[in-house]
C-alpha cells in the first residue's frame, strides 16, 4: 500500500488517538478457539445497537459479555446490570478493556467516528471485532482497518448481516449460477419517513457524560443538544448519514450480487437537502450512480445505482429496502426484509426454493464467533465492509461537491478534484496524547 496509508503515518495524523504505548508494541493474535473454551466479549458503545448486539453474543454457548464500555455513566450502568458485569469491568475508557488480555474480542458499536479508529486499536491489541456499520469514518480509515486486521492476524466483522442471512446467501447463488444470466446493473434503495430533527442549542455537557472522550479523535466541535445521542449520522463530523446508516446494508448486498471486489471508477450523484430544512447536514435525497469497467470491454462493465429518500412511503416492491438486478435473460428482486422474486424474459415468472427469511443479526453473530473458533473467514471480513462503505463515502462525497467524481480503486484516491480527494480523510486532533514513537 501506498505510504500515506501506513501506520506510522495514522498515528502521527492522529495525535494520540491511539491507546497506551502497551498496546502500540507487541501485537498478541489468538489462535482458533476450541468449541468448549468460553469466549470473552468486551461492548464498546452502549447505545441501543450495542446492546442488541451484545444479547445476540449473550445467548451464543460458551460466550461471556465480560466487560462494558461507554461514556456515558446512565447507560453504562444499565448495561452493566443488563449483562450482569461486575463494577471493575465497567468502564468509561476503552483502552481498559484493550489491556486485559482475558478479552478475546470486542464489539464496537459507538458513534461512526470512533468505529475504525476503535477496531484498529482493537486490532492491535491482539483482539477479534464485530464493528457496527458503517465500518468507518471515511475511506482512508476502512483501509487502515483491513491493514490492521492483516498485520495482527485479527478477525473483523462488519455489521451488514444480509451476508449471514440464508435468503440472501441463496439469492447470490442463483445469480452466481445464472438465474437471470450475466448480471449487469443493480439497483438499490433506501427509502423511509424521517423526522425533521428538533432546533439544538450548544451548552455544556450533561453529568455523567464525558463529551471530551465521546468526540475522541475528531476535532472538538461545542455539545449541541440535537447532537449526541440522536442524530449525529446526519453530521459530517461524526457521521455517514443515511446512505452509511441504513444504506450501506442495501449497498453492501447489491454490491455482492453484482459480483464486484473492488471499487468504481466513476461517481455521478444528484440530490441534497430537498426536503427537510433542519441542521443536518447530509442529504435527505440522492440517485448516485458508480460504474465498475472491469477489463473495459463488453460484458465486463457493471452499474451500481443507489436511490435515496428520506421523505417518502413509497417504495418499489412495497419494500423501504431492497434490490433488483437485471441480468441479460431476467430480474431478479431481493430485499432484506425476507424477500425475492425471479422474472426471466419477457418478465416471466421463475418458480423458487429459497428459504423467506429477513436479516438475520443471530446468524452473523453466531458467524463470526465459529470463525474465532475454526480460523475461518468471516463472512463480512474488514475488505468486505470497506469496499461497500466506501460506496457511501463516495456517494456523499459525490452529493457533496456536485459533480462526478473519478477514483483510482488502487491508490484510493480522488482523480483531478482536490477539494473531493480532501475528503477521503479528515483532521485529528490529540485526544489521549502522542504515544511514544509517534
């Protein structure tokens, strides 16, 4: 990889967002677990997500929530008594749980900015990780995070379950066996109702709230009341919006029926704010298109399209979520709520077998626990989340500059458009102080 991903230069970027020098130096890997040797988890991120993911680790045999981690005291507390953890392994600072050498893995479920920055730590301190989507902040930071999982020999999985659904998983076997024939362009959406989001005020932080170790890595902004704890998706400062908060699961499994591993080369968007006139910042509304060449000639060219509206109740196939793919002798449709259908030409039904069964969070979890045990791959790896989230990025980065874009998939770089490219990454500031070696 190119030097301005490297480690190294994360670090210095970061100005000590990473954790204590012990975690900096040797990288302890796990090996493969036996099936009776009980796993410890550790929940980053306390919030409703986290703890839905960490029920679904609970009623997993020989799995242990041994530790909780957040800061904000009311719902470290009810986490705690929730997964009956003792007061000492509840704590308000991750790099706790990343020096005890019980913990096998963690899940990091807090706010976007932190997602990568905590696996890679994570990472480095020689544990597996379940992280919540979107895997990153930006797409410099999801190229970190396969780095790491790489160098340190770690498992991560990213929270898009459609990958551990059965229904899924079968639908983009029929594709790959060629149910429609050659699958050329996927469409997908994500449309629902939001709310307008109430006027904020900036003030002081609440008690019993570390707002300083919440914003973390980032560059300090004032606490604004509409802010933490709601919708922080819609700031560019803390978050993807709604194509990296809902979007990425449609993205991520249209993207895995059209069979592309890498990223696109071209991005065209249009959309914005055109309906809601509140703080958020990103758009409520977006048609982006990303065009993968492949070798340049026919049959090798793929369209993605990804359609957005956050003001809506209509929705094709009565479905807020979902996909179609249209193959060279069908079309398939394929939602995560439990559902696909097959038309062959001249829209002919197309009988199926395939088990109906919505988004399985149980299944990925299960999923990635078998492979701490076996060594196997997970079934949504850290490449695997970084190239679809990188989807989002662009498509926001794309909404965001007005114009399209051209990227080169293997430097990871923004082509001819400075003011674009800047944002593939972002500023740090010195959170926990420069580790030694910085």
């Amino acid at each position: 990889m190119p030097d301005y991903l490297n480690r190294r230069d994360f670090v210095k970027l970061s100005s000590g967002c990473v954790a204590a020098a012990a975690v900096l130096g040797a990288s302890p890997t796990h090996a493969a677990r036996g099936a009776n040797d009980t796993l410890v988890v550790a929940l980053i991120g306390c919030g409703g997500r986290g703890m839905g993911d960490a029920r679904q680790f609970q009623k997993l045999p020989n799995v242990e929530v041994g530790y909780v981690c957040d800061v904000d005291e009311s719902r470290l507390a009810l986490a705690a008594k929730n997964f009956g953890v003792p007061a000492g392994k509840a704590v308000n600072d991750l790099r706790r749980v990343l020096d005890d050498k019980s913990v096998d893995a963690v899940i990091v479920a807090t706010p976007d900015h932190w997602h990568s920055l905590a696996a890679i730590l994570a990472c480095d301190a020689g544990k597996h990780v379940y992280v919540e989507k979107p895997i990153s902040h930006n797409i410099r930071e999801g190229r970190l995070l396969v780095e790491a999982s790489a160098r340190n020999k770690t498992l991560v999985q990213h929270g898009t379950q459609s990958r551990s659904t059965v229904t899924t998983i079968e639908a983009v076997k029929r594709l790959r066996e060629g149910i429609i024939g050659d699958v050329l362009v996927a469409k997908c959406w994500n449309i629902q109702r939001r709310g307008l989001l109430p006027p904020g005020i900036d003030t002081v932080p609440p008690a019993g709230f570390d707002y300083d170790s919440w914003v973390g890595p980032a560059t300090m902004i004032p606490y604004r009341t509409n802010r933490v704890h709601q919708r922080w998706t819609m700031w560019y400062h803390f978050g993807v919006g709604e194509a990296g908060n809902d979007g990425v699961h449609d993205i991520d499994y249209t993207r895995w029926g059209l069979g592309v591993e890498t990223h696109p080369t071209k991005i065209s968007a249009n959309g914005g704010k055109f309906h809601f006139h509140d703080e958020t910042e990103f758009p409520d509304t977006q048609q982006v298109t990303f065009e993968y060449p492949g070798d340049g000639k026919p049959g090798s060219q793929r369209l993605l399209i990804y359609e957005q509206r956050l003001w809506s109740t209509n929705y094709p196939h009565n479905t807020d979520s979902g996909a179609e793919f249209y193959g060279t002798k069908g079309q398939m449709y394929l939602s995560r709520r439990g559902k696909v259908t097959v038309l062959g030409d001249r829209n002919s039904p197309v009988p199926l077998d395939i088990e109906l069964k919505p988004q399985d969070d149980a299944a990925h979890v299960r999923n990635f626990c078998d492979c701490i045990r076996s060594g196997a791959k997970p079934n949504a790896d850290a490449m695997t989340g970084h190239l679809s989230t990188s989807l989002a990025h662009l498509a926001n980065i794309a909404t965001r500059v007005g114009r399209s874009l051209t990227f080169d998939p293997q430097k990871e770089q923004i082509l001819g458009d400075a003011e674009a490219n800047k944002l593939i990454r972002r500023e740090y500031r010195n959170h926990w102080g420069t580790p030694q070696g910085a």
